[in-house]
C-alpha cells in the first residue's frame, strides 16, 4: 500500500513539472485561478503561497520563452573570437 502511495506522488510530481515546463501560461493562469478560489474561501495563506508573482525582467535580451512582456528591440550576442590554443608538444609522435 505504502508502496503505491510513493509511486503515485512521484509520477503527480513529474505531470507537475513537465506541465509547467511545457505550458507556462497555462500553468500561471491555473495557479493564479486557485489562488483566487482559495482567497474567496478564506484559506489565505494558501492562496498567498499560490499567488504567482512574474520576477522582473532583466532585460530583453535575454528573450526568455513564455515571457508575457514585449521585448522593443532583443539585442544580439556579443561576438566573441574563437581563441585556438596549440597542443603542447611532449616531442613523442602519436
């Protein structure tokens, strides 16, 4: 019985994650919707735990996937050179 219990906590676990990797507007909408019910119910600890807040964007140029803010312009990379270093030579042929 006990058994069941672990396995069926792990796979709630991982539809957990998988759906807020996969779907993270929906997953907000969700969290924000059962902070609301439970605001209306009076479980207001609850419902501060589940009250999704969005952390500042750092900058756009970051163009970070299912972000609800507009970026004006995303900036591009910095180009960096590729630095070749040589093998150091041990004087023995390979």
């Amino acid at each position: 019985m006990l058994q069941w219990v672990v396995v069926a906590m792990m796979v709630g676990w991982s539809l957990h994650v998988a759906f807020r990797r996969l779907l993270p507007r929906q997953s907000r909408a969700l969290q924000t919707r059962l902070g609301e019910f439970c605001m209306k119910h009076g479980w207001l600890r609850l419902a501060h735990l589940l009250h999704a807040t969005v952390p500042p964007v750092p900058g756009c140029a970051q163009a970070c996937p299912g972000c609800d803010t507009v970026c004006s312009t995303p900036a591009a990379p910095a180009e960096q050179p590729v630095k070749w270093r040589t093998p150091p030579s041990s004087g023995a042929c390979h």
